[in-house]
C-alpha cells in the first residue's frame, strides 16, 4: 500500500521546531537586555574603573620606587667613591743627566733630561737674551734651578765655547766615543746633527772606534774640525764588536770597512783548507793581507 505525504506536510515539523510562542519570545528579549547590561556593566562599571586605577596607581608607584633606589645608590656611590679616594700627590721629577753644554740644549733636550716646562722656558728665555754659560758655576744662577738639581747636573755640565779672547778651552769632561749618543755627541761644539748621525752610523760599521783618529774616516771631516772635537773624545776598547773568523759566513766578513771581497774570500778559504783558525795571529799567514791591514783589523776578530 503506498502512502503520499505532501511537500507541506513534510515541511510542518520544522516549522514548529523555529517558531516561538509570545511567552517564549518575551523571555527572549529579557535575556538579550540582561547580556547587554552585564556587558555594558563590565566595561563602564566600578570595578573595571577601579581596576585600571590601581593598575596605573600601582605602575606609578613601582616606577617611583625604582627610581628612589637609583638615586640612593648613586648617592652611596659618590660617597664611597669620595672616601677612598687617596689624596693625590705631586710626584717629584726625576732627573735624567748626562753629558750636555747648556749653551747647546734646545727646549726639546731639557724636558727629556727631566726639567720642567718652566724651567725648560726660563733657560731658553735666559740664552734669547744673549745669556751664556762660560762656566758650569754660571748654570746655578738660572733661579728656577734648585741646589739639589744643579748638584746633580754639574758633574755632566760641558762647557765647550770658547771666548774670542781666548782659544784654549779647558776640558771638563770627555764623552766616550764608543758610547756616545745622538743627543750627547752634539753638545761638542762642531758636531751638528749631520756630522753625529755620520760618527754614530761608521762606529756602528766597524764594531766601534780603537783610534780617535778614525774619525778623518768620516765622511766630510777635516782637520780643523778633527782637532775641534778630538779633545772631547776618549775611548774605551770593552764596548768594541768583535766578528768569529770561524763562524762567520762571507757576508758577514765582507761588511767591515776595512775587508774587501778578496780578504773575505781568503779567510774562507782558509778555513776550508786548514780548518779553524788557532789565533786571530794566523791571519798574518794569508798574503793578501799585510802587516798594515791586519794592524787596522785584528781587534774586530776573534776566532
């Protein structure tokens, strides 16, 4: 048996399921104005007003607080800092001396040696108005020199300038010419800075100096200006350096002034002929060198 049900009749289910009485939708409306009032209740009422206020209230208070902190330790900082910081005294100069004619030094050369600023410009300011130092003594009447610096400089004072009157300079102290540096070497009245560069850079070539009368070796000097300086001078033969005949290579040999290529190329050769050699004596037994040569050499080797 077939039955037919109608499109509306299927239909009238649903229709009653969605659709609200007059209780029903009056109930409706008076849920959707209490949600609304509690909505509006939580984002205009007391207590979230309340709430932000001492959130803010309390973030201030926080920030305050922080502060007063750093400032009290920056305070305890300042103090403490305060308190262990030592007094500070003046640390006294310290007096480099060496050999030097005061009427040489420039303002450079005086603070080097440990003299202060001022004194430095009272001396120069002395020798600008045509001061000069004709003796040590005269040194010890700069009035900002001290009795105590001055006895420590006067043993070094050289005083080499002679007077128009009167040529015969008295030696007051001799500067060791295998010792002797830049700044030391021109307080000697005819050497400049060319002429010291010049001696220093040949000493250093021969080993140093065994005879003062290896500075006509010089490039540029003369008599007159050899029998200037010369009474300046004295040597010591203990700083000398000294070149092993045995050990030595051919480069190393050929590099002293006074050895040419065939003096080099005979002492190797010997070496490889005959072995070491016994003395520096045994250079004598190479023909190519002389009696002269080996008078000039024989103290820059050693075997």
């Amino acid at each position: 048996m077939c039955i037919f049900v109608s499109k509306k009749e299927m239909q009238q289910p649903f229709k009653e399921a969605f659709t609200f009485n007059k209780a029903e939708r009056r109930g409706i409306f008076i849920l959707l104005f209490i949600a609304f009032a509690l909505l509006l209740y939580d984002v205009f009422g007391p207590i979230k007003w309340s709430y932000t206020s001492y959130q803010s209230n309390f973030e201030y208070q926080t920030e305050r607080f922080l502060a007063s902190q750093k400032k009290e330790v920056k305070k305890k900082h300042y103090f403490t800092e305060k308190k262990s910081k030592k007094p500070v005294i003046p640390r006294k100069r310290r007096i480099k001396p060496h050999p030097f004619d005061p009427n040489m030094m420039s303002h450079k050369q005086w603070l080097a040696m440990g003299l202060s600023e001022k004194q430095a410009r009272t001396i120069e300011k002395y020798k600008r108005h045509g001061g000069s130092f004709r003796k040590p003594e005269d040194f010890r009447k700069i009035y900002c020199i001290s009795e105590e610096e001055y006895e420590t400089l006067s043993p070094y004072i050289i005083i080499n300038v002679p007077d128009e009157d009167d040529l015969d300079v008295d030696i007051i102290f001799q500067l060791n010419l295998n010792e002797v540096c830049m700044d030391e070497i021109q307080c000697v009245k005819g050497i400049g800075p060319a002429y010291a560069k010049r001696i220093i850079k040949y000493r250093d070539l021969l080993g140093g100096y065994t005879n003062i009368n290896q500075l006509y070796e010089v490039y540029g000097m003369d008599t007159t200006r050899f029998q200037q300086i010369s009474p300046f001078f004295e040597l010591s033969l203990d700083s000398i350096h000294t070149i092993s005949i045995n050990t030595a290579t051919y480069r190393q040999i050929l590099q002293h002034p006074y050895i040419s290529r065939y003096d080099a190329s005979a002492i190797c050769d010997y070496r490889k002929l005959h072995g070491k050699f016994k003395s520096v004596e045994d250079l004598k037994g190479l023909r190519i060198i002389n009696d002269s040569l080996y008078q000039k050499i024989y103290l820059y080797f050693a075997p």
